[in-house]
C-alpha cells in the first residue's frame, strides 16, 4: 500500500449523537468508544503506516482540535492539513486533497477517501481490501469498499455488486474486485431485507482512485469545479494558496462524491466494488443504537460511560469528570440517556436516527448554544 495517499474528510456535526457530539467538538473529535484515541486518531492509525501521504480536510473551527490530536499535520512534508473555507459537501472536500495530491505526485498517484469518525474492530482486513481496491484503481476503475450486511439496516445506502472484473489485464479479478451494478439510497426494512438476501453490500462511502481518473471524470461530469480544483492545486505551496482557495471555494458545486462521481461513473461501467469481510468489524457509530452496541461489547467506561439495567443504556457527560446528578433507569429497558452539562437526552434505541430531528428544531429556535 506504499503508493496509497490518504484522504480523510473530517467535517459534520454527528448531529444524530447529540449532545455529545456539537458542531464545535464533532463526533470524529471524540473518544467514544473508550479506546484512549478519538475517531480521527485512529483512523490515521490504522493507515499512516502503510500509505504515502495523509491529508486532513476539515473546517477553520476545527482546525486547533485536529492540531491539537495530531500536531504532526502542522509541519510534516506528507501529514497535510487543508483547511476548507466553508462546508460545500464530500466532492469538494475530497477533490481539494485529491487534486493537491496530483499536483504534487501526479496522475499516477493512487487517492484513497476514508471518513473521519468511523469504528474498525480489524484494520487489517480493511488494510486487505483496500490492497485489492489498489489494483482495480490502477485498471482505471473508480473502486469502493462494500461492506458485508451483518443486518438489514435502514440505516445505510447499499451498493449492488455485478460481475467480477475480467480480461487479461485485470489483475484485480483474482482477488474479489466486482463491477458495481448501482448504488441505492437507504431503504426502508422491507427492501433493506431484499437487499441482503440478493447479496448487496453497505456503502460506507471509501472510495479508491488514482489521481489522473478522478480528474478526468470530474471533467467530464463537472467541468467548472474541475477547472476551479486544478487552479487551486496549482497554488499550492505558494503565498497565493490562501487567496486562491477563497477565491475559488464559494464556487464550487455543493454535492456529494456519490452523486458526482460514483453514481453517473457506475452507470458506464467504470466502478468497482472489493467486498470486505463481515469480521472487519465496521461501524459509523451515526446514532446510540451503534454507540450502545459498541460500548456494550467492549465493555469500555471511557468518554461513553455505560451502565445497564433490564436493556437500558446511560451515557455520562464529556465534561463532567464524574459529577453532576445520577440517571437512574428502573424497568425502561432499550433506550439511551446521554448527559452532558446543559443537555440530558432520552431516546428510545429503535428511534435513535431521528436526534437529529431535536437539533434541527433547536437550529430554527435560534440556540446556537446548544449546538
């Protein structure tokens, strides 16, 4: 994986963990598994080691707490910190570090995109999978990892696999690299359950492609941000980059990679799925249900702290160092309590995707405080 530069979008507000995740210390800022390393920590520290370069994208209000984590992004040659000036969704974000990484190391050079503020129980199989995701990038394929359902979730888009790679050139083929039918958005139980029986897989939105690739497609299928991404890069390392990315940013098309590039690119056959082992162990932690799951089969009291009684879940403050009032929970079994200083929330566990919901409501009410 020698030729792999990472990319890690680190951005959001994990608004389905409020409050303990706020827009000025995000989910991927946090330690809530209890591993003693926040998400963005470790999943630099399950790929630094075996890639070329690692480049951090997030926003100018997170720039001290990532620093603060990982001072070595402040003056490494290949541990980057770039700085978006404004959230303009994941292409953007992903093609700031993609098209950097070109001018820098040129179209060859393999990007991998790999979110900020997810679980992995075993690195090495995703090390593995993303070592196949390596050779079907360099046939030219758009490559993302599928992740084996271990439920049918509706929390999650699916990726539909279709046949495995062929040709002689395609290396890839022997090692479990399939052509990506469609990607489907996320479903509701009863398709969710369709899903998993026809063998489709959940997209956890890492994508493997070399530089060169990347930029022709966005060409191509958005030409103007393509043209604004190259003068950008172009500016790199010189006094002008700042002015430059101010000038170019607020232009750039607002969307996600998935509906750039993955969806129109997997309709011409040009993206490739490497299906991952269900014991690798995945999870984006995106609501209490999985944080209670994670935190109940480690066992961990860190930053989560769990207490159970007849199925229920209390989780203690981020602030507190044990203070504060006690929540006790007789007889309420499934449900999640999370307590913060100026927050206690209750959710019941099967409802646990609609937090996001509060904070919408606490958006429109004006308590920017509470955010």
């Amino acid at each position: 994986m020698s030729d792999l530069h990472v990319i890690i979008p680190a951005g959001g507000a994990g608004t389905r963990l409020w409050p303990l995740s706020r827009r000025r210390r995000p989910k991927f800022l946090l330690d809530l598994a209890g591993t003693g390393r926040t998400l963005l920590q470790g999943t630099v520290d399950r790929l630094e080691e075996s890639a070329s370069s690692v480049t951090i994208v997030t926003g100018q209000a997170h720039r001290d707490g990532v620093l603060a984590q990982l001072p070595e992004f402040a003056s490494s040659d290949n541990r980057t910190l770039l700085i978006e000036p404004s959230g303009r969704d994941s292409m953007a974000a992903i093609g700031l570090a993609a098209y950097v990484v070109r001018e820098r190391f040129g179209d060859d050079a393999i990007v991998g995109s790999f979110a900020a503020d997810h679980l992995i129980a075993r690195p090495e199989l995703l090390r593995d999978a993303v070592e196949t995701a390596i050779g079907a990038a360099r046939e030219g394929y758009v490559v993302t990892i599928g992740l084996t359902p271990t439920e049918a979730s509706t929390a999650y888009g699916y990726i539909a696999p279709g046949p495995a790679l062929d040709g002689s050139g395609e290396a890839a083929a022997d090692r479990g690299a399939r052509r990506v039918a469609e990607f489907v958005e996320k479903p509701d139980a009863d398709t969710a359950a369709r899903y998993v029986s026809q063998g489709y897989l959940w997209n956890a939105g890492m994508f493997i492609v070399s530089a060169g690739v990347l930029a022709s497609h966005l060409a191509r299928l958005l030409p103007d941000m393509h043209a604004r991404l190259e003068t950008i890069a172009r500016a790199w390392g010189t006094p002008e980059f700042d002015e430059v990315l101010a000038d170019n940013w607020p232009h750039l098309t607002k969307i996600a990679i998935d509906h750039a590039i993955a969806e129109p690119v997997a309709a011409d056959g040009g993206v490739a799925v490497v299906p991952a082992d269900a014991e690798l162990g995945w999870t984006d932690l995106g609501d209490f249900e999985a944080l209670t799951g994670i935190v109940a089969r480690s066992g961990n009291l860190g930053e989560a702290l769990r207490v159970e009684s007849d199925g229920a879940a209390v989780f203690g403050s981020l602030a507190q160092d044990g203070e504060g009032p006690l929540v006790a929970l007789v007889g309420v079994p499934d449900v999640a309590v999370a307590l913060t200083p100026d927050v206690i929330l209750v959710t019941r566990r099967d409802r646990a995707q609609s937090v996001k919901a509060v904070v919408d409501q606490l958006a429109d009410r004006g308590r920017s405080d509470l955010l």
